[in-house]
C-alpha cells in the first residue's frame, strides 16, 4: 500500500494546515461577504471535505476496510483538529483556538461521514459486515 494511493486525504490534509495555520494578516480579506461567524462554515467544509476524502480514498484502497481502521482515521482527523486549535490559540500570531470552531469541525467530519455512508456503495460493505 502506497501513500499516493491517498493523494485526496494528502491534498486536502495540506489545504486544511495551510488554511488553519498562516497567520491571520495573511489570509485574504472578502469585502462584499459580510456573513456572521462565516469561519465557522469554512471549518465546518475543510473538515466535511477532509473526512470525505479521507473515506472515499479508504473505500478505493483497501478492498476490506475494517471499523476500527475507519473508526481511527477519523478519531486522528479529530484529534488533528483540537491540535490545530491549540497551536492556533499559543502560536500563531493573530489567530485564536475556540471550542465552537472545533464544534464545527467535528460537526464537518460527522456529516461527511454520513453523507459518506448514504451516497456510496460503502454503506453496502458496511451493513454486510
């Protein structure tokens, strides 16, 4: 099993760093959007994207894929996120952690995954295990 295998998770994986961890003078201004706590929605689809990605790359490369192998990826995409949040919080200038935008993130993954399950010849494999 090789990890270009996994070339969306790596793609996304490095979008979301990217995303999460330049400074917040960096990222770039939108004027005309004026949407309350739209940061919010941004977690919320890197992380729905991430676990999809992350799921979609597991159902193509792993002809068996067993829960607890499901289970962890998605635990360690979790785990990711409150990590991001605390380095955003102590190290990165102009940034801060909250726990509503690790919500966010954890509500992105959770509809990832069910949107996962529901559109994809996955949820077969998953009801006959």
């Amino acid at each position: 099993m090789t990890i270009i295998k996994f070339y969306k998770t790596i793609i996304v994986l490095m979008l979301v760093l990217l995303l999460s961890l330049l400074p917040a003078d960096t990222a770039p201004k939108i004027k005309f959007i004026n949407i309350p706590n739209l940061d919010k929605l941004i977690h919320f689809f890197m992380y729905f994207f991430f676990s999809s990605a992350s799921l979609i790359d597991i159902k193509n490369n792993i002809k068996y894929p067993r829960k607890l192998l499901i289970f962890l990826v998605i635990l360690t995409i979790a785990i990711i996120g409150g990590i991001i949040e605390i380095i955003q919080a102590n190290f990165i200038f102009g940034r801060s952690g909250s726990w509503f935008d690790l919500l966010a993130n954890i509500l992105g993954i959770t509809f990832g995954i069910i949107i996962f399950y529901k559109t994809s010849i996955f949820a077969k494999f998953h009801q006959d295990s």
